[in-house]
C-alpha cells in the first residue's frame, strides 16, 4: 500500500468514525431535551385540563387546555387516512406488479413514483383548492375539515402502499406463482390466496410507513383544517386538532412557560401514539399471517 | 371483473398527481393571463403593496436545500461507511436502528427542539434573533439525514451481496471492501441517494418555517432570515392575508411541482441506467 | 416422427405433432407421441432436450412463463373420455385440477403441513372444512406420510425434511383426485433413502394413477420404468423396447447410441 492511499484510508476512517459519534448524539440529545423540558406538564391535566377524565371520553364533555383533542385528532386522521390509502394503494401495487405490462405499467409506475416526490406543502394547497373548488360549485357551505385532510393525507401516503406492496409482490419467489397454477388455481386465484398472504410481511412494512407519515405531517393538515382549539372532532368537516400542529403553534406562539412545558410533552405522547399504532399494525399483522399459514385463528 | 377494479385503483393513483398539476395550472392561469408574470420575477414580495416578487423565495429555497446536501451527504456517506465496514460488525445492527428511529420522528417535533435549543445557541454566541438561514440548514441537515443514509445502505447491501464473498476470498478487510470496491461500483447508487435527499431538502415546509426568519429576502449572510418556496406557500395561506396573492402561491407551487418532476425525470433515468447495466 | 409402442394398455395421452417455442426459440419440434394408461411411462433424454416442456404441455403450464408458444394438439383421455387440452373452450385450471405435477424440488407453500393440503381444496375446488379434512388425511396416508406428522398437522412444512416435502407435495397434488399425474425428475434433489421411498410409492399409485416421469436417472427408469421414451433435441422420440430398459447393460448401450 502506498502511502498516499493509507492517508485516504486514514481520513475515510476518521471521518466514518466522526459522522456517527455526532449522529449518534443527536437522538440521545433530543430526547433527554424532550424529557427535560416537559417535565412540569406531566399530569392528567395535561391531557384533560380542568374536564374530569371519564367525562371527556365517554361523554363528550368538552376539554380546554388538555392534549385529548388534539389526540383523537390525530388518531382519526391516521385511521380515516389509512382506510382510504391501504385498500387504494395495495389494489394499485397488485396491479403494478401482475397485471400491467408495458407502457401502461411504466407510465403508471412514472406517476407514483413522482407522487412520492411531492413536497406535502403542495398536496395541502391541492386540497385547498380543491376546497375552493367545491364552494364555487356544487357547495358553497363546504369546510376544511377531518375528511377533506384525511383525503390529502391518503394522496401522501399512498405512494409508499403502492411501492412497497408492488416490490413485495414482484420479489416473491417465481416458484410460487408455477406451484398455484399447477393446483389448479386461477391467475386472479394465485394472486389473491397465494402471492398477497405470501408478501403480507412486504406490504405492512409499507402500512407502518403509511401510519408513521399520517401521524407526523404538519404541512398538509395546516393549509387543510387543523387548528389550535377547536374541541373533540365531532364531524368530517369543520375544523380539529392534530398533535403535530398543537406542537407547532404553541412552539411559536405560547403564552406561558407552562404550555411551552405542554408543547414538549405533546412531543413525546405523539411519538408514543405513533407507536402504540405501529403496535397495531403489528398485532393484526400476526394475527392475519397466522391465519394465513394455518387455516384458522387461534 | 378483480382486474378490473384493481385497474381503476392504479389509475386513481396515477391521475392523483396530474390532479395536483392540474389543479396548480388551473389556479395560476390568473398570473399567466393577467401579464404578471414578469411582476412575480422580482425581487419583492410586498401584497401590500401589490408587489408579488417570489423570486427571494426561489433563492431561499435553493440557498437552503444545496447547502443542507453538502453537510447531510457526506456526513450520511460517513456513517454508512462505518455501518459498511469502516466500524465494527457488531455495531451495524444498532446503528440502522437508530437511523430507523430518527426517521420516525416527526418533523415538528425536530423543529421544535431546534428553536429552543440551537436558536438560543446562535443568539447568544452569535449575533441576530438566532432564526436564520444557519439554523435552517443545520436541523434541514438533521433532518434528511437519516433518510439517506436508508437509502445508501440499500444500495451497498445490494452491491456486497453480489461482490461480497469473492472481496473476501481475496483477503480484503471489510473497510478495504467498501473503499476499493463497493464506493466505486456504487456511483449510481449514490446519485440517487443525493437526489432523492435534494428532493427532501427542497420540499420540507416545516424547518424553514420554523427557524429560517420567513423574511422574503436574498440572505446577504448565515445569520440572515429567509423564506423558503414551501414557507411561503404554507404563511400566506395561512395567515389569509389576500386572495389577490394566491396566484402567486400557484404560480409557487408550481415552480416546486416541475423542479419535483426534474428531480425525477433524473433518478427514473438513473434507475433505467442501473437496470440495463446489469444486464 | 413416428414412435413404436405396441399397444398394450390403452392410450391415456395422445400428442400429435406438437410444437413449442419461448420467444421464437423452438424447444419442441413436431412431436408425436401415445402415452399409455398407467405406467409409469418415463421420458428419457439429455439436459435441453425438452424433456420438461413436453411434460408441462400435457397440463399447460408452459402458458405461465412468457412468451410461450404451442402449436400441435394434446388429448387425454379423462372420465373415459377424450379432452382436448389446448380447445378453446378447455380452461387451464379445470384441467390442472384433473391432472397432478410434483415438480424436481420440492415445493412446499409456506403454510403449515396440513394448510399445503386444504388450501388447493379450499380454493381450487371451493370444498368445504369437513370435507377437505378427511381429504387431506387420505392423502398424507396414501403417501405413507401420516403417521410421521399426524400429531404435527398445524407445522410449518418447511420443518419436514426433503424426502418428506416431496412426499407432502405428491399428497397435495394427489388430494386434488387427478387422473393423470406428471412427475418433473420428483427425486433429482432427495437422498437415496428417501427416493427409494418415493419409488415404491409411484409402484403403488400406478394402478390408480396414469403416472408419466421425467428422469435423469437410467437406473431408476430401470427399476420402475413400464415404458420408456428417449427424446432428442426436442424433435425426435424413440421407444425403447421392454427387454432393452429391462436389462442394465442393454439400456446403458442403446443410451449411448440414441444420444
């Protein structure tokens, strides 16, 4: 070895090393930061306010100054955005990978893909507008709402459906696809009972994605309904509250150290709930690959 | 009959994007038509005044996203190359996982530790309101980080498993792999990485809106304020200010839609590349 | 080209000038031939002599990889009468239902043992639980299979080793109650043991079964051959008489000879 190309090897190596001692920091920094400054706002007012808990969630008693809203906000909007997205992304990815062929599957494929590249900003605006649309023509009463931005949160994500579930499909074993024909099944046989149980694993990597981005966004709720204090959502339209816009606007503009505690702690329960969602996700992904593998739920 | 639905389901994806065209044409054809075209190409942005210059914005979001390509890239480039080799084997695994979990928070939530913890930082050691172009870049950078060292780590895990074995039969260390043979098999892979993260840098709304100072002006310095296409696009719908100035979002948005599509008119031909090579 | 089988059993399978290609290159050219009823009938001959493709035009899975050509005619001879596989009106799953394939390895679907079994029942001929039930059980007895895993139904089948994932896949495409069943070299990947199992089961099933195998090995289409054919570069089959397969030496020759 030269030593002109030990020095590359030496700086390669230092600077390897530097990049992920300082990576590694950031997400231990951010985290004790989030803890740290949360701390005074962890109570059940935190979530609640003044409104006594049950009362909240079982009666529909109205909540000020509590995270509560703010958190079926954002559970419904994953929930309302995923049922849109998954059986319109999954459909599509099936279709990508066996039924297109030629042209059309590239052209379509072309259109996803640039799909994912949309800065979300933009499918906000696409929403409002499209809001502005509707008023003009067939409602006039029409509103921003928990639909309007689930349906934009749906366009977001479903990208991800499409892709994941296209590369799970077409990276499945070509055996298989021969093994169902030779039973006895149909083309659409082996692709429904055969091919999609088989890339299940493939196409809910694609969903958690799906969920985790839903969850997140901020962008498209902002331009799409989501406001500071609008209560328990209670309607598709009308306006509502999300935790990623909660954070956002209290980051700018708080009034008192202690909604600023609150903006940090609304950090940590939204990372929470995103992962008690992935939890979900997961659980009835066991429960449908066990039913998959062995005829029956047990 | 399945085929069929599942036919209208891929066209409903597909027609989702030209919808968003579609609808960013339609609603900038006011600025087409009315002959401001030429007033958005100025250098100021004051509705005000009916003055609807958008070019700041185009500069600022430029003036952001390269910037955060040159510190997020290598230092991406770096940590992969550890995970790849240049570090031990047992710490991989950890790793990708922490990359993994830096990529599932929520952009907000980096913002917002950012604005209290690095803007006070360059408030105090150096001079301004903290809100700047600096600050932007550097959590921007945090920010698509992760995402590209994902992106990279596919490609060399493609790569060494195909030269992986035969490297080490030939009695290359790991991190001689990586240097000698993966980097330089794994151009295009890099390519893309960039310009999938260029994509992200571009179109973030969030950071810029956040910590960048959203003053519509050319930054003279770091510690300047700027306002990004994406910032701009989200403060004046909404702030409501005037519907006259809606135009120019479109207009706006549309700029960021073509740059979007160059971004991939250029990995869709990277991709074709990678394919036909190796076959 | 003509073949010379005397007629012993009737015909089971009648291939008449059939000719097939893959993106215009031609694999099987004019090929003529009259598969008894019974068997095994074995199919001889060397790597790319089409040996594979023939088979696979009896139960048109050459359909299912690309840009597959066939021209000619396949009849066979089901419920005592005679079908013709590629008519317009003969769909190919009713057909793959009537006649079985055990493919060179052995390819268990990733479900449990029992599941590999039901699901072609379930889907394929829409049987109901109970019925499918004492299907699945017949067929893993016919194979010689259920007391090995008759506590261990709900298994994954990858935890079976390879002579038993073969057996599993014959049991699975035996439940289906074909009539003709086509072996593609079913003990290429097993170890002896385990093919001298699968062996004594085809000597079983071929009183039930027309069974048409695709080998390699000359010494097994010795030991359990009832007739046997040499293809040639996809255009040229040969019958080889009784006492040529019968006798060890005589068979090795007139391999050498033909190919």
């Amino acid at each position: 070895m030269t030593s002109k190309s030990s020095f590359i090897d030496k700086t390669a190596m230092a600077g390897s090393w530097l990049s992920t001692l300082l990576t590694m920091a950031v997400p231990a920094v951010l985290l004790a930061f989030l803890l740290h400054r949360s701390m005074p706002a962890w109570s059940v007012s935190l979530f609640f306010g003044e409104t006594p808990p049950l009362d909240a969630m079982l009666h529909g008693e109205p909540v000020f100054d509590g995270i509560w809203p703010a958190c079926v906000g954002t559970v419904a909007l994953v929930a309302l955005s995923t049922l849109i997205a998954i059986p319109l992304g999954v459909a599509s990815g099936i279709y990508l990978a066996e039924y297109a062929h030629g042209r059309l599957g590239t052209l379509f494929s072309f259109c996803v893909d640039m799909l994912a590249g949309i800065p979300s900003v933009l499918i906000g605006l696409f929403g409002f507008s499209l809001l502005l649309l509707i008023r003009k023509t067939v409602a006039p009463d029409a509103n921003t709402g928990l639909l309007l931005s689930a349906l934009c949160l749906a366009i977001l994500v479903l990208p991800y459906l499409v892709s994941t579930t296209r590369m799970s499909i077409a990276g499945l074993p070509s055996e298989l696809r021969l093994t169902g024909a030779s039973l006895g099944l149909s083309h659409n046989q082996v692709v429904g009972r055969i091919l999609l149980p088989s890339a299940m694993p493939g196409i809910f990597s694609g969903v958690i994605l799906a969920i985790g981005r839903a969850a997140e966004d901020t962008a498209v709720i902002l331009l799409t309904g989501a406001v500071a204090n609008a209560g328990t959502p209670g309607s598709l339209t009308g306006n509502y509250e999300a935790l990623p816009f909660f954070i956002f606007y209290l980051s700018a503009e708080h009034q008192s150290p202690e909604e600023l505690a609150q903006a940090f702690a609304a950090a940590l329960v939204l990372l929470c709930l995103t992962g008690v969602m992935l939890g979900f996700a997961r659980l009835l992904q066991a429960r449908l690959d066990q039913k998959w593998k062995t005829g029956h739920l047990n | 009959m399945t085929v069929r639905l599942l036919h209208c389901a891929a066209a409903v994806s597909a027609l989702s994007v030209l919808a968003i065209f579609g609808f960013l044409l339609w609603f900038s054809l006011p600025v087409f038509q009315g002959g401001a075209l030429a007033a958005l190409f100025s250098w100021h942005w004051r509705p005000m005044q009916g003055e609807f210059g958008i070019l700041p914005m185009i500069a600022g979001s430029l003036c952001l996203a390269l910037p955060t390509m040159l510190i997020a890239f290598p230092v991406a480039l770096g940590l992969c190359a550890f995970i790849h080799g240049m570090g031990p084997a047992w710490a991989a695994r950890p790793l990708i996982g922490m990359v993994r979990f830096m990529t599932s928070i929520p952009t907000v939530v980096y913002g917002l530790v950012s604005v209290f913890l690095l803007v006070p930082l360059l408030r105090s050691s150096l001079s301004g309101s903290g809100f700047s172009w600096l600050a932007a870049m550097l959590t921007l950078s945090l920010l698509v980080l992760p995402t590209i060292v994902l992106i990279l780590d596919n490609q060399f895990r493609m790569i060494q498993s195909e030269i992986g074995l035969g490297a080490l039969a030939l009695g290359l260390t790991p991190a001689q792999q990586l240097l000698r043979l993966t980097l330089p098999l794994s151009s295009r892979g890099l390519l893309m990485a960039a310009a999938l993260g260029f994509g992200r840098a571009i179109g973030d709304t969030l950071i810029p809106l956040m910590l960048a100072g959203n003053a519509p002006l050319l930054p003279h310095s770091l510690l300047d304020s700027i306002r990004t296409l994406t910032s701009h696009i989200a403060l004046v719908v909404a702030t409501d200010s005037q519907s006259a100035a809606y135009s120019s979002l479109f207009a706006c948005g549309l700029i960021l839609f073509i740059a979007s599509f160059l971004v991939n008119l250029g990995l869709h031909d990277l991709r074709n590349v990678r394919r036909k090579g190796h076959d | 080209m003509e073949n010379r089988t005397p007629e012993l059993n009737p015909t089971a399978i009648r291939i008449e000038n059939l000719s097939i290609s893959f993106d215009g290159r031609h694999v099987v050219s004019g090929l003529n031939l009259k598969i008894p009823q019974g068997g095994p009938t074995f199919l001889l001959g060397r790597s790319g002599s089409g040996k594979t493709t023939l088979l696979r035009a009896i139960n048109r899975l050459n359909e299912c990889l690309p840009g597959c050509e066939t021209n000619g005619s396949v009849s066979l001879k089901l419920d005592g009468e005679w079908q013709e596989a590629y008519a317009p009106g003969m769909h190919a799953e009713d057909l793959r239902r009537r006649v079985g394939m055990v493919f060179q390895t052995p390819n268990v679907l990733p479900l449990s043992i029992e599941r590999n079994i039901s699901l072609p029942l379930e889907v394929a001929l829409s049987m109901p639980r109970a019925e499918s039930n004492a299907r699945v059980e017949q067929a893993l007895r016919d194979v010689h299979l259920w007391d090995e895993v008759k506590d261990r139904l709900t298994a994954p089948s990858i935890s079976l080793s390879g002579g038993q994932q073969q057996r599993l896949c014959l049991a699975r495409a035996l439940a289906l109650q074909p009539q003709i069943l086509l072996l593609d070299e079913p003990t290429a990947s097993l170890d002896f043991k385990a093919a001298q199992q699968i062996e004594e089961l085809l000597d079983e099933l071929k009183a039930r079964y027309t069974l048409v195998v695709v080998s390699h090995s000359l010494g097994q289409a010795h030991r359990i051959a009832e007739h046997v054919f040499v293809l040639r570069d996809g255009n040229r089959i040969d019958a080889l008489p009784r006492q040529t397969f019968k006798d060890k030496d005589m068979l090795l020759a007139a391999m050498d000879e033909l190919i």
